[in-house]
C-alpha cells in the first residue's frame, strides 16, 4: 500500500483495505491442494482471498517483518487453521523460511509493498507527519538504525540523495539543508519536529496537492528499511522457487520499484544475457518465466473512488516456464 495515505487526526480507524485484491488473487491463480506465498501478510485481507480460493486444502505460508502485523494477521487467519503458517520474516530471506518449513517449491508468490494503514495510524511507530511521535519508521523493530538515527547521523549530501532517488522530490538538496541546520542546533526526535523542518523549505501557502513532508518521509522509510534491496534479493530468489506453472504477483507504489520488478521480469524472460550484437546465442541461457502481465494493471475508477490509496498501485505478474 503506498506511504501516503497519511489520515487525518480524528479519521475513524478503518481496517486495511487490501489494494488489487480481485486483480492480484487472479493472476496468482490459487488451486486446491497448492502451496502459495504471501510476503507482505499485513492485516491478512490479500491471504485471506488466496486461501479461500485454494480451499479445501490450499496451504499460504504467510511472512511479514513487522511484529504488530503478524499477530493482527494471526488473529485474522486463525479460522483458517493448519492452512496457515505464520512467520515473522523479510521476504528476502524465504528460500531460508522454506528450507526451515521443510517446503520445497511453491505454487504462488504474492508481495504487496509498503507499509500497512496500522503503520500509518500508529503514532509511536513514526511513520507518519500528521500524528506526533518518536521518528522511528522501522518494520522490523530489531533493525539498527530507525529514521532519527539517519536524519541526525547521515551527511547531508546522502540525505539530500536519500530524498531525491527515493522521494522524486524536487527539493531534496534544500530539504536535507534545512535538516542540517536544524540538527546542529538540537537533534530531530520526533515526527513533528521533522515535518515542521520539511514544511519551512516550502512556501506557506504552496498549491501542493499533498502535505510537503509526503515525499520526505516516504524516502526515509525506504531507506531505513532498505525496501529496495529487499525487493531486489526477493525477486532474486524467489523465482528459483516457482513450480513450473507456479506464478509470482507483485503490487509496487514506487516508479523504482515497479522499475525493480518490471526489469527482472523481462530479464528472466528473455534469458539470454549475450550482447545484442553477436550473432548466436553463447551464454545458453533460456528464458524461465512468462510475462502475465504486458502493462501493470493499476486500480479502476471504482477502486479509486473506494480506496484512495490504490491510486499508485502497479501489479505485474509472471508465470514460471
Ligand atoms: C501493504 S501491506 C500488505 C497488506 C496486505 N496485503 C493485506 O491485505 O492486508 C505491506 C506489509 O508488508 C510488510 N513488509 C514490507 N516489506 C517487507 C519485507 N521486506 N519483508 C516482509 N514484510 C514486509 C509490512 O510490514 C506491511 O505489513
């Protein structure tokens, strides 16, 4: 789910509402008696879909590195019973998950990216501008370094980057400026002092269409818990551990990362790895997965108007050859 659905203070606390269900469950195609993936539990809608329609025996072996999602997706699968298992894990590390599961290849694999609304509702976990708390930001709370430890220890140079690669925003160098200055005067804590300090680098009254500090905090949050890379690894590994026929579906929010899935798809696609110039094939390697999906499909007016925050979703999908 995209990072920046930040809600106003005082909003009802509505539950997750997963993003793409129909479109994502679809393409992963789940059967009765098949062994499925969801990497990204976080309150359990998408798993829920997969295992209703793999019952009567369908297995989802379920991974989220939060420890606040994996018992609220606990609580929402337990009817399901032995169907689930839940582990609190990266999804960069599932070969290391399965090996430990004693599974062998898998039949799907789902990942929906980002952050959860809990995350995003939840003032000491730091994710959010509009609520005040401590600048954490991390999923995984045994990581070492949360958002305070960056803004207060990164030089500026590399803040500026930070924000500019993985927030696309325009400001980035007068923003991690502003960061600088702030921090030498005290060190930035908590969610609030950050927001003010972003907000002071733009015009009081800009037509923004979002709050300034939106594109800040989302590449903070990639940053602090490495999103990228993990995609990266995931998309590595994984594959490997597709059955043939067994199929992956991926819902990014980010341009990099729809960039990350759509580029190893077409790579494992094409195979060959030869420079376009020779003439015959010499590396030998074949392609080992199908492009579902030509274009991603994003969310229809209905879904947009329902659910805001499916506006940046991108699902692509591949099938194992
Ligand atoms: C958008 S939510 C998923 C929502 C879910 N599909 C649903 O229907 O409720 C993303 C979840 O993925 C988790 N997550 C993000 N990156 C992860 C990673 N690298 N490994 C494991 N979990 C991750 C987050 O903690 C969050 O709970």
């Amino acid at each position: 789910m995209t990072d920046t659905p930040n809600s106003e203070p005082g909003t009802p606390n509505i539950e997750h509402v997963p993003v793409l269900l129909s479109e994502a469950v679809d393409l992963l195609s789940p059967k009765p008696g098949g062994v499925y993936v969801d990497g990204t539990l976080g309150a359990g809608g998408h798993a829920a879909e997969i295992l209703t329609r793999s019952a009567p025996d369908g297995v989802l072996i379920g991974l989220d590195q939060d420890a606040e999602a994996v018992e609220r997706s606990r609580a929402v699968l337990a009817p399901f019973g032995a169907r689930v298992v839940i582990r609190q894990a990266n999804f960069r590390d599932l070969p290391t998950v399965l090996t430990e599961l004693g599974c062998g290849p898998v039949n799907g694999v789902l990942l929906d990216l980002g952050v959860s609304w809990f995350h995003l509702r939840s003032p000491q976990r730091g994710f959010s501008f509009m609520l005040e708390g401590p600048l954490d930001m991390r999923m995984d709370r045994g990581r070492p370094r949360n958002a305070a430890d960056l803004v207060n220890g990164l030089p500026r140079e590399e803040l500026a980057r930070i924000i500019r690669e993985y927030g696309e925003e325009r400001k980035a160098g007068a923003i991690a400026r502003a960061i600088e200055q702030a921090r030498a005067r005290e060190p930035i804590t908590t969610t609030a002092q950050l927001a003010r300090i972003v907000s002071s680098v733009f015009p009081p009254y800009s037509s923004r269409r979002i709050h300034p500090a939106t594109l800040t905090f989302q590449a903070l949050r990639i940053a602090v818990n490495d999103e990228m890379a993990a995609l990266r690894d995931a998309l590595v590994h994984t594959i490997p551990l597709l059955q043939p026929g067994g199929r992956m579906a991926i819902i990014s929010f980010h341009s990099l990362e729809d960039r990350i899935v759509k580029q190893s798809f077409v790579a494992a696609a094409r195979g060959c790895t030869c420079p376009p110039k020779l003439p015959v094939c010499g590396c030998g390697t074949k392609p080992v997965l199908n492009i579902l999906t030509k274009r991603p499909i994003t969310a229809g007016r209905e879904e947009l108007a329902r659910n805001p925050a499916s506006r940046s979703a991108k699902l692509r999908a591949a099938e194992k050859l």
